[in-house]
C-alpha cells in the first residue's frame, strides 16, 4: 500500500525519516515551479533522483534538487515499493545523512529570516578546523574564500569575489558547516570579530609610532629631505651624525 500525502503536512525529511529502510520510489508532484521527481530509495540509502529522461546520483545535485522542495514548503508524496532502479551507484547517500543535510538547509533558511533585520548572513571560519578529508572541489572552494571567511563573510560577498553563482556558493557552505568547517554569526559575534580587528589595527599603529619614536630618540633629531636636495648627500650627513653602533 502506497504511503502519500501533503508536504505541507509533512515535511520531506520527515517522510524520508518515515520510508526508513524500505526499498521503492518516493514521487514528489505537484510542487510549485518544479515537475516530478522520483526519488530512488534501497535499504536506507539513496541512489538516484530521476527528472524526467534524467538521473541525478550526485550528492550535492540530489540535495539541491530537494532542498528546492523543501524551499516551497508546497506539494504532494507518494511513496510505493519497487525494485531499485537499474540505475546504480558505487556509494549511495545515506537517508540519514540526506536527511542531516536538508535539515540544515531548513536552519538556513530560518538562519537568514532572523537576519533579515540585520542584514546578510554571515559566515565565519570555525576554529580549529577539522583535520579530516573532504571532497577535492569542495576543499578548493573552501581554500579559495578561507581568507574571507577568517573576517566573517557574506554568500553574496564569496560570490562576486569568486565569480560563482549565490546559490551554489550556498550550497557549498551548508555542506562546510555540516563538516564542522564553517559557522553561522550573529550580529553580536559579528560586533565581536570588527572590535578584535580595530584594536589590532590600533596596536599596530601604536608599534609603528613608538618605533619612530625610538628612532628620535636615538638620532636626537628628525630628519627631513629638502625638496631638490640630493638624496646621496643628505644620507651622508644623516649616517655622519649617527653614533657608532647605529
């Protein structure tokens, strides 16, 4: 007996959480600006999303897919048993850790409704960062805006300065933060962060004029090069006047 009803009722991951281990076809229609989905399931694992003539088994284009769905918040399931579809991969996605990456993208969203009022998101690196080993393209996008994300960052900021599109940009952190690579700030931490970097940029001033004050000190007088005068001569005289050991 097939198992159906509304999203709306009931969220997608709670219907993966439902299907559990059994093996058939999850049918996702209806769902507003999107066609039909057919999402292949086998023994608590997913292995391919089928649009149409066209089979996803990638990991992140399976959740990109999904996560539009769940973005709707609108249209119906359906959930019956068939063998698995000829269509196989090596490694199949977990359904609980498909389920652990579609509830992050639901913490996202909310993440940006509360900062709606504050603005962008922001992004920062966690630190100490994980020493574990992540897919290559996603390590390179990761050591592209590692630099940004040490300062606290914005989506829309990674994106223009990387030439990516916003949403794959998305993307790529909800899967860094589930990987404990990157966190989510608050305007408060985000305070935090811009005081930190005004009070080193402040200290640092301080150093470089108390260097130049010792330099004073030491000569007995600054020293100014006149506007024609040439500079050989002048570093003469400056070196003439200088005590031994300087």
């Amino acid at each position: 007996m097939p198992i159906h009803g509304d999203l709306d009722d009931f969220p997608l991951p709670e219907v993966l959480l439902l299907i559990g281990t059994r093996t058939g076809c999850l049918r996702l229609y209806d769902v507003p600006d999107c066609g039909i989905m057919e999402l292949h399931l086998s023994e608590g694992s997913a292995y391919a999303l089928q649009l149409g003539g066209t089979y996803l088994m990638e990991d992140r284009e399976i959740v990109t897919q999904l996560s539009v769905v769940i973005g709707t918040g609108a249209g119906l399931f359906e959930f019956y048993r068939q063998p698995l579809s000829p269509v196989r991969r090596e490694i199949p996605l977990p359904l609980s850790q498909l389920v652990m990456y579609l509830v992050l993208y639901v913490d996202e969203v909310l993440a940006k409704q509360r900062a709606l009022r504050a603005g962008d998101t922001i992004y920062a690196i966690q630190n100490p960062v994980p020493e574990i080993w992540i897919d290559p393209s996603l390590d390179l996008f990761f050591q592209q805006c590692q630099k940004l994300l040490g300062h606290g960052t914005t989506s829309t900021a990674i994106a223009r300065s990387l030439g990516l599109e916003k949403d794959d940009v998305e993307l790529n952190l909800t899967y860094l933060r589930q990987l404990g690579f990157v966190k989510l700030l608050d305007a408060e931490a985000m305070r935090g962060i811009k005081l930190e970097q005004d009070i080193a940029h402040k200290r640092n001033e301080f150093q470089l004029a108390a260097e130049a004050s010792a330099l004073i000190r030491r000569t007995g007088s600054m020293f100014r090069i006149k506007l024609g005068e040439p500079r050989e001569d002048k570093a003469k005289e400056i070196s003439a006047t200088l005590p031994e050991g300087e």
